[in-house]
C-alpha cells in the first residue's frame, strides 16, 4: 500500500448463487456476416439484434456470437446476414472480454426465467430490462406504489443484476428502485429540461402505457403514417382524443415498447407523453425545478438508507433463489475486506492546507486569474450584484491578496432587443477586456439560457447564471462566486500531490453525450498531479459511443505538448480516465505513440453503475443487526480482473438517521502497471477536488466531472465553432 490503509469488513448487496461448470462455461461460437455493412459507430447494435433471431439465447462477444444451444441451420442466413459456426470452446472468467460476454448470457438467461417462473406464480408480475441497472421487478398496482401526491405517484420495484467474478462465481446485486410518474407532458419536459435526458415515457391516457424513448423524428404529425392503419399520426390521436392544440404543439416521437424487446418502434406525440423520472434526474432537478417542493417531498420519503435496501435486497434474493435457481439456502449479503484511504489535502494559497473549499474566503485562492468581472442584472433594474455574492467576490479577492474590478454593471433596460444589437452590446463588453460576466435572472426557460450564453460565446465571454432567493443565502452566493471565478481562470485551491514515484503527473478525462442523434465524443479535461488545471479539448462528433482513437490521440498529443511547453519537458506518466466502458481498440494509437515516447500511461473505466451498495454492520446494542453505509473512501480491490469499487461521497445525516444511500464507484484497469492501491488512492482524492463549490466533493474523479459537465454544454450550445476562440483554461462549464 502506498500509505497506511485501515483494514474494515464491508458488506454489500450481493447474493452468491453459484460458481459456473464446464458445461456453463462451454459455447457455440459463430461469425456474422452482413449482407451490406452497417454504419460505423452502430456494428455492435447490429449485431445484438441478430442475437434476439436466431430462437436460442445468443449474445455477442467482440465481433462473434455465442450460444450454449447449437443455432437451427435454418434460422443461420436471411437477407440481411448470415452466420458460419467457428466451433465450440470454453470461455474464462480470467477474461475480461469473456467474463463480459458470461455475463451478458447469463443475464439475459435470468431475465427469460424472470418472466417465465414469476409470472406463474405472482399475478401481474411485469419485468423490464434497463440498460445500465439491469433488470427491474415492478411490484404491481396498490402494493407498489410508494406514495402519491396532486398528480404525481412514486412506484417501487427490485432492481436486479448479476456479476461473474473471475473465479467463475456468480452473484445476484440486488436493490430497491424507483419511478416518479408526473403530469408534466413530454414537451414541457424537452422545453424546461432539454439537458437532462429522459429514457422512459407514459402515456397521458388512460392506459398509462410506459415505452422506452428511443429518438425523435423532424417530420410534423400531419406528414408522418403509420402504414399499418393506412393514416397519419395526427388522425390517429384525434381518434384517440387528442385536442387540436395538443397534436399542433407536439414533435414526433420515437418509441419502443419496454417490457419487448422485439418490439419494433412506433410513433407517438410529445404532447400525450410525460417523463418517466429517476432518483438520478429527480436529484439533478431538485434545487431548480420549479416542482421542488413536492420533489423533496418524494425525494425524502423514498431516499432509503443501506439498513433498509439491504433487509428489502435479502429478501427478493430468497425469493429469486428459490423460484428460478432452485435453491433452498438463505440468501446472506456478501461480506469483503476492504480498506478505508485518507483523506486528500487541499492546498490555498501560499500551499495552506484547508479542510473544506468555503474556507478560502479567509485563506485566499491558490492561482489567480482575471481581474475584471461584469453584471448584467436581468432579475431588477438595479445595476449592481447581488450583495452576498459581490461581499464573497470582494473577500476572496482581499484573502488572495489582489484587487477586482467589478464595478462594470447593466440591466435589463440597458439590454438591446434585436439580435445585431445584443451582438454588438457583448463585443463592446469583450473591447474593455472583460471575459466573464455574472448574469442575474430569474428563473427561465433552457432556451433563454442558451440564447444568452451563445451571444456572449460569441465575442469570447463566458458567464455565471445565478437566480436570486426571497432570502440572502451566503452557501448559493458562495458557489456562485467561485463558479464565476473558475470560469475567469482563477483556482481556489490545488490537491497535495501524492508522495510516490509512480503516481500519474497528467491526468486527463474523456466523456460523451448524446442529443440522440449524434454523440459529442472525446469531450476531455486534463490536471495535473497537484490538480492545477490545464484546460479542456473540445469533442469530436461522431454517431457512435464509441470514441475515434485518433481523436483520442489528438487531444492526448496536444496535452502533452501543453505540458512540455509548460515544463520543459514531457511527463513521465499519464493517467486516460474514461467515463463508461472503454471500447475495443479505443486507446490503441494513444498506447502506441506514448510507448514509443517512453511515457507511461494508465487506462481506467470509471463506471457510476454496476457497483452496487457498500454498507458495515453497526454496533446497536442488541442481537438485530444493523447496517451503516461504508466510510466515504472505503474502496475493495479485486486484484484478479485489475478493479476496484470506491465509494466517494456521503450521505445526508439528519436527526433521525441517514437520508438515502451513497451509491459506489466501479473502476477497472484496462492498461498500465501502476499499482492499484495508488491508483485507487488518486482516483479518491480527484473527487475531493472539486474548486467551484464551496461544500460538496464530486462523486466523479475532477476531471471525469468536468468532461461529463462540458460534453453536456457543447451538446446545449449545439455550435461547437464558438468554442474555438475561448481560452481552454476558462472552466465555462462549472
């Protein structure tokens, strides 16, 4: 260990069924071939749904198929593809790539048992596959509603999965879950909401219908035919008691049925849709939702502590084990060694160590930026800041031993009303040397937003968004502060650099995002080893999830460079994070050319699903046990498949217990020879750093959140041209 780990026990809610046998182990192995290839960036989506024809359990692994049945030869060729059987073999678990493919089997073995044996014996059962969490087991009608509310309700169900470990042991995961069904239609959704992305829908009728949101098409109600029926969209929902005005202000939606996956789309309208909602997006939109009061409502009565979730886990695990796996055992949480890491140390200014950002008021930031700040006061026609954000301004400044101009203020009367004007109203701003302006509004739609931060994008401004409350609120006026100076390339503090050798000296994260049509990929933001920013990359669009490695190699390559003409010289060792799987060959040219530099590079996978819950026993002075959530940087290292689960934040405590569950990180390894204790130890201490806000770490490592963040606002701003002017150390999207 590269320091003093404590050793604890942890638990978590995982269930073991069984370790795999050679028959388990053994699978037909055939090659597909198309008729016309697909379209690059949409192979692997190919070739999954061959898997779904072929009247056997399939699934791909890498460019194959496999299956444990033999596939009829008649069901081997259509006009679209055909298969040729290679031979039949025995994966490993050793395998990354195999273990991968196991568990695809295996999970879409359970789910077909799920289906089958449930619904013999509980009436109504419905089981729907997610594609990040795995399976869902909705518990029906009354039993399964959580709570109500004035036109909204909160349903319960089991979230269930599997993980194959590499010494063929396989597990069930499972947890509560949850959906918040609303009044709010679709496209009220996409108007107030556009960047929060919604994958479950219902119908507004009385049906009450879910579907799964596939895409959107650009063709109006009236144009678009659903051929089956031989008429439009349109005709069809007016038949179905679509007003006029519902039909006229909707987009065409595509959707697919949930609980089908043969299912082939359909049609519907954004106007007879409402969003199917998350704990995730509910969390996202809490706090600047204009629903947040009977949000926080449904947020505190069905955020559940880990002694819950796992009591409700142990039993569905005995229920699973018996119905479908034939077992008579008691079903018992795992229990693993793991270890708690220290904390990281925060640096201000003059290498002053501090234990929480809100501090640097009185210590001072450690790098400072730009001098001259702007306003431009939408909220009242008062040509001035708000006075706790302009006292926080001020103080930072005066602890950081500098002086800020920010006396340069206008309001809305001062604001032009036409396009060229407003142009011109922010290159005026731009002359005076001022590069980051605060605007005060309040609450709008998206679209205002976006208008505002494109015209000033536009000559080169970045800017802080800040809605005023009823009451002076110094923690909101304190994050708007530092996000104003992030973006004005000012650092509040540094992270205290690892003392080891072989930690990373340049780290970089890699992120996408997708409007559902095209994916803003490589989307990168890279620190050093003591956290100073060097600056983002903007994305590479491409079609797919899949990154280009030359974009990758582009962007690394340019780092590098920055770094040498920063330091003269290149670094010794990088660390690539990326958020999600890596892809086959993603990193391949990047490997390549750092080798032949003599540069070390690391390659993690940070994954913010498929980690399931980390708990501990907790003494409470009887014989009942009891279960706390893990210690915030509590990590379990799985050394055989290069992995570790680390949990990064915590939860909300309150008088009456623990508010909800703190969900872990799973990162895996996929190139380097950096110990994974030291790996660990850095990927924790980059989710402490985490310079705009002022109270809270991020559960992503740094720069993950930051590319997460960008990759989101250049899908917002649409316009990635705008970009190419603005100055990569300007944090624009905190």
């Amino acid at each position: 260990m590269p320091t003093p780990f404590q050793e604890v026990e942890v638990v978590l809610n995982r269930f073991f069924v069984k370790k795999l046998s050679q028959p388990d182990l053994t699978f037909h192995e055939y090659q597909c071939q198309f008729t016309q290839m697909p379209e690059q960036g949409s192979e692997q989506k190919a070739l999954s749904s061959v898997c779904y024809k072929l009247g056997v359990t399939a699934v791909r692994l890498g460019s194959r198929i496999i299956t444990r049945e033999p596939i009829d030869p008649r069901r081997m060729q259509t006009q679209d593809w055909q298969l040729q059987q290679i031979g039949c073999r025995e994966l490993s678990c050793q395998n990354p790539h195999e273990r991968k493919a196991l568990e695809s089997f295996e999970r879409k073995t359970l789910e077909e048992n799920l289906k089958l044996k449930l619904k013999e014996k509980f009436k109504k059962t419905i089981i729907e596959k997610d594609y990040e969490l795995g399976l869902i087991w909705w518990i029906p009608s009354q039993e399964g509603l959580e709570k109500t509310g004035h036109g909204w309700q909160v349903h319960r169900g089991r979230q269930i999965d599997l993980t194959i470990e590499t010494d063929g042991k396989l597990y069930l995961e499972i947890d509560i879950h949850y959906r918040f069904y609303t009044l709010f239609t679709l496209e009220w959704w996409l108007s107030e909401y556009p960047n929060i992305q919604i994958q479950y829908v219902r119908n507004t009728y009385k049906d009450k219908k879910t579907w799964v949101l596939e895409n959107f098409s650009d063709k109006s109600p009236n144009e678009t035919e659903i051929e089956a029926l031989g008429i439009s969209l349109a005709e069809y929902h007016r038949r179905e008691g679509a007003t006029e005005q519902e039909i006229n202000e909707s987009r065409v939606v595509i959707v697919k049925k949930s609980s089908d996956y043969k299912a082939k789309p359909l049609y519907h309208l954004s106007q007879r849709l409402s969003p199917v909602l998350t704990m995730e997006i509910l969390a996202k939109i809490a706090e600047q939702g204009r629903e947040k009061s009977q949000i926080q409502d449904a947020l505190a009565r069905i955020r559940k502590n880990i002694d819950a979730r796992l009591q409700e886990s142990q039993k569905t695990a005995q229920i699973i084990f018996k119905t479908i796996y034939n077992l008579s055992s008691q079903p018992e949480p795992m229990k693993v060694n793991g270890f708690v890491m220290p904390r990281a140390k925060l640096l201000a200014r003059n290498d002053k160590e501090i234990n929480q950002i809100a501090r640097i008021s009185s210590y001072g930031c450690a790098k400072i930026g730009e001098k001259q700040f702007g306003c431009l006061n939408l909220f009242n026609n008062k040509p001035e800041y708000p006075e706790e954000v302009r006292k926080c301004l001020l103080d930072i400044a005066r602890s950081s031993g500098t002086q800020i101009k920010i006396d340069s203020c206008f309001t809305g009367s001062d604001y032009p009303k036409d396009d060229l004007a407003q142009q011109r109203f922010w290159q005026q701003w731009a002359a005076q040397g001022i590069k980051t302006v605060l605007v005060v509004m309040p609450w709008s739609p998206h679209e205002e937003k976006t208008r505002l931060r494109i015209q000033a994008l536009k000559a080169g401004i970045a800017t802080q968004f800040m809605i005023p409350t009823p009451q002076a609120n110094p923690y909101k006026a304190l994050n708007v502060a530092l996000g104003l100076l992030c973006k004005a390339k000012w650092q509040p503090v540094y992270l205290k650099p690892l003392d080891d050798p072989q930690a990373a000296d340049l780290i970089i994260g890699f992120d996408t995002s997708t409007n559902r049509k095209l994916y803003y990929g490589t989307s990168a933001f890279a620190i050093l080893a003591n956290g100073q920013s060097l600056g983002w990359e903007l994305p590479d669009i491409q079609r797919g999830e899949t990154f280009s490695g030359q974009s990758i190699w582009q962007i690394v390559s340019k780092l590098v460079l920055k770094f040498q003409d920063n330091y003269g010289s290149y670094p010794k060792k990088i660390l690539l994070m990326r958020d999600g799987l890596v892809q086959e060959g993603e990193f391949e040219q990047t490997i390549k050319e750092l080798t032949q530099q003599r540069i070390d590079v690391d390659i993690l996978s940070v994954r913010k699903s498929g980690s399931g819950r980390m708990g501990r026993e907790s003494n409470s002075g009887n014989t009942e046990i009891i279960y706390d959530d893990a210690e915030v940087g509590t990590v379990i290292f799985y050394s055989e498949s290069n992995s570790f689960i680390l949990q990064t934040t915590e939860v909300i405590k309150t008088k009456t217990g623990s508010l909800g569950s703190a969900r872990p990180l799973r990162v895996v390894r996929h190139y380097g020879n950096t110990p994974l204790e030291l790996l660990a130890l850095q990927t924790y201490h980059l989710t402490q750093l985490h310079p705009a806000s002022g109270f809270s770490s991020c559960r992503l490592p740094w720069v993950l959140h930051l590319a997460d963040r960008s990759s989101k606002e250049f899908q917002r701003i649409g316009q990635i041209s705008l970009l190419q002017n603005i100055d990569r150390e300007k944090l624009i999207a905190v």
